[in-house]
C-alpha cells in the first residue's frame, strides 16, 4: 500500500469528517431518486465500465473480494466497493485489489464534493454518507479508468444507492433476516426487494436460497427476462476438503468443471461463495474459456479481513464480523468443524438494533464462556442488558461483562493462559463489523507491544 504524507491524511480525515456530517449509513430514505440525480450530473460515471453487482445478506463483501480477486488475476483492472469498512474508509474503494491511493480519493471528492452541495439544495432531504461515498467510488473508477466494476449492494436492492448500475451480471447471496425495520420482517418481502437488482436482459448468479427467497428472485429474473444460474442446478461445490490454512474445492460451473481450487478461507459457506464468485466470472467472459491457472491464482490470493480471520496464535484470536443469526450460525459451525480447540472463550459486541438473542442462541453452541462488552459506536448494544439476555442462555456463570472490547480482549487473554495446561483455548470475537475492526487494531497493537 503506498505511504500517506501527512498533508494527505489530514485532508482524509476532514473528507471522512465532512461525509460523516450527512445523514448516518443507518439511516434509510427508500428512493433511487437523488443518487439518480447527482450520477446524472457528474456525467453518469458508473456508465463507462461493465459492472457486476453483488447482493443478499451474508457473504457479499468476501464474494465481492473473489471476484475482484479473479477478474484481476485475468489480467482486467478492478475497482471494487464494498460495505462497511474495518478500520479505514478507503478500505471500500479498492482499485486493482488495493485500497484506493489517498491521493486519488483527494481528487475524486474534489471533483464531486461542490455536486453533493448542489443537491443537497434541490432535495428535502440532502445526499446521505453512503450516497455520497457510492458517487464518489463510481467517480473514482470512471477516473482511474478500470475495465469492471465489482460493487456490493450497501443495503436491499432496489433503491439501494448502488442500484443506478445496469449490471451484465448480478448475484445474490443467500438472504436471511436482517434490517427488517427497511426491508420487511419477511423473507418473501426481504427478496423482493433483494431482487431489484436483476437486470432486464442481464445473467443472475442465485447462491444457496430459502424457498420462499428462491420463488421471489426467479419471478424476477422471469419478469426481466434475465437468465439464472441456481446452486445446486446449474452449478455447484462437488467437493469440498478441509486443508492447511483453508479448504480445497472443486466446482461444477455452467459450463466447466474446477478442480484444486485453494482457497485461504474457512468454513463450508465459504466454499458457496467461491462458487458465486467462480460462475459470476465465468457468465461475464460469456463464450470465452477461463484459464484454469488464472483461477487457481485468483482464489489462492483471495483475503477477507474480519471473516473468521486468525488474528494471532498462542493464544488463537479469531475475529468474525457475525452480525445476524445466519451468519453466527455459519461461524459456530466453522470453529466446530475445522478448529480443534478444547475450549472457546467469546467476546461479544453486537449493535443494539441486532437480534442479538438470535446470535447468542447460536454462539452458545461453540463458546464455553462469553465477555460481553461495547464497542465504541454510540449505536452498540448496552452491556447490562447484554448480560442479562446472555445470563439467560448461557447460565450466569459462564457470562462476564467488562466496559470495552480493550478490557475483554486483556481479561481473555489473561483467563487463557493457565499454568501447565494442555488445552488448547480458542479466543472469538464476534457481533459487529465496527468490533472486527476494533479489535483487528487492539491485538496488533498489544502484540507488538509484547515483542518488542
């Protein structure tokens, strides 16, 4: 990654400052209409390159990773945006698989910044953060330029502020409960808005869906006319290995079988995401053949910080960015499987908006003990009613709660290490993409202390 110069860095800040002074990423107005109306203005930029475009509720940031990933292995230039960040906003505007340069985001947003003024007059209600942040990496990528975008959808589908692409290829990820309070407390009405982002005449790639989500998107893609690519009908993971630092696959594409895939990722879900990944690439080279090495390279490089992510070993720190019951679930199942720890140590840190019994329900099956605690967003869960709903559903005795995720990660480090014990303990930290990062910057930052 290239250094950032002082000068640089504080006009970063003021950038991030400025974007955070708009309406909050949580907070939804359901239209495509202003973003709609500020592309139009800067010259439609998300226009100028072919766009895949990834959505559903779990494993969109980690496939948008793997395509970016192959693509560019293929020889395409990249841009990349995804949603939220871990610890720096230019995380989500990625151009060639690196974040993008501060300098380049400096002139982007020098160029857009006096627009997002202008329609800040003409609307109601002015352009959000995100709207912003989603002009500004179509801005970028127009600038750079790249040959194929790969944007993540922020939230839903339809109108979300993503949704002024015209797509040649989109995929959906597998759709749970999440955001109900914008996008429906049912799954059939979470799809329907999850779907709107099937384009006419455009190739769908549909990831591992419940049946009431799977009627809702083919309905769509019929209505469109969009072609469809089912897992588990058109394509599919035929065999699945659990191997040092990750997994070997093969996948069945639409058109050719993969073999010796390595991926550096755990957990079986992220087997399904390459699978996405692998036949979304394939449908938009069309009729020209994927060269099998480029794909193997693609995959073996893929990384996807905060997803089941060892951050340290001795003890083992896992962090994991679980933040709905669907993605607990894939977690728990992922330290059962693949690690072999005697024990499991948690650290939970949700959003008080989460369903965070839903999550304990499914922690509950791999942790021995949890810490509960907050991260620092003003939007985290209380920690005294955190305790309580765990108390109730792992015992009190099993449940601990400190003030902050610094304090929970010394207090599990400190319980691990016993004298003269052989067990092998595993610390997770889970809840919130906003405690990933967090936590992703305590542990380097206590570790390196500890060996100088």
């Amino acid at each position: 990654m290239t250094h950032t110069s002082p000068e640089d860095q504080s006009r970063i800040d003021a950038i991030e400052q400025a974007l955070l002074a708009r309406w909050p990423e949580t907070r939804i107005e359901p239209t495509l209409e202003r973003i709609a109306a500020l592309v139009d203005m800067l010259g439609s930029p998300q226009l100028s390159y072919p766009t895949i475009h990834i959505g559903g509720t779990n494993g969109k940031t980690t496939t948008s990773r793997m395509i970016d990933s192959l693509l560019f292995e293929m020889g395409l230039r990249t841009g990349r945006f995804t949603s939220p960040h871990l610890e720096s906003y230019l995380e989500r505007i990625a151009i060639n698989g690196e974040p993008i340069a501060a300098k380049d985001l400096i002139f982007s947003f020098n160029d857009i910044s006096a627009y997002l003024d202008l329609m800040d007059e003409k609307f109601e209600h002015p352009i959000s953060f995100f709207e912003a942040i989603t002009a500004l990496a179509f801005a970028a990528f127009a600038e750079h330029p790249i040959d194929v975008g790969v944007i993540e959808v922020g939230m839903g589908g339809q109108w979300d502020a993503t949704n002024v692409v015209k797509a040649d290829v989109s995929v959906i990820m597998p759709i749970g409960l999440d955001h109900t309070e914008y996008l429906g407390e049912t799954l059939t009405e979470i799809a329907q808005t999850k779907a709107g982002i099937i384009k006419e005449g455009g190739y769908v790639v549909l990831a591992q869906q419940e049946p009431e989500c799977a009627v809702e998107l083919l309905k769509q893609a019929a209505l469109v006319g969009a072609d469809v690519a089912r897992e588990g009908v058109e394509y599919s993971v035929l065999t699945r290995s659990i191997a040092v630092g990750g997994q070997l696959l093969a996948i069945q594409g639409t058109k050719e079988v993969y073999t010796d895939i390595f991926i550096p990722l755990h957990g079986k879900h992220q087997a399904s995401n390459a699978a996405a990944a692998l036949v979304a690439v394939e449908v938009f080279f069309g009729d020209q053949d994927l060269d099998i090495e480029a794909v193997r390279a693609g995959f073996a490089n893929v990384k996807s910080p905060g997803r089941c992510e060892v951050l340290h070993r001795d003890p083992t720190i896992i962090v994991d960015a679980a933040h709905n019951p669907h993605g607990a679930s894939a977690i728990a199942d992922t330290i059962q499987s693949e690690f072999t720890f005697d024990e499991v140590m948690g650290i939970f840190a949700p959003m008080g908006d989460k369903d965070a019994r839903g999550i304990l329900l499914e922690l509950e099956q791999v942790m021995d003990s949890v810490i509960v605690t907050a991260n620092s967003s003003s939007r985290s869960m209380k920690v005294s009613e955190l305790e309580k709903m765990a108390a109730e559903i792992f015992g009190s005795d099993r449940v601990f709660a400190v003030p902050t995720v610094t304090e929970a990660i010394d207090k599990a480090v400190k319980d691990c290490i016993r004298p003269l014990s052989e067990d092998t303990i595993g610390i997770l930290i889970t809840g919130s993409v906003v405690t990933v990062g967090e936590a992703r910057a305590i542990v380097r930052k206590k570790f390196a202390k500890e060996e100088k």
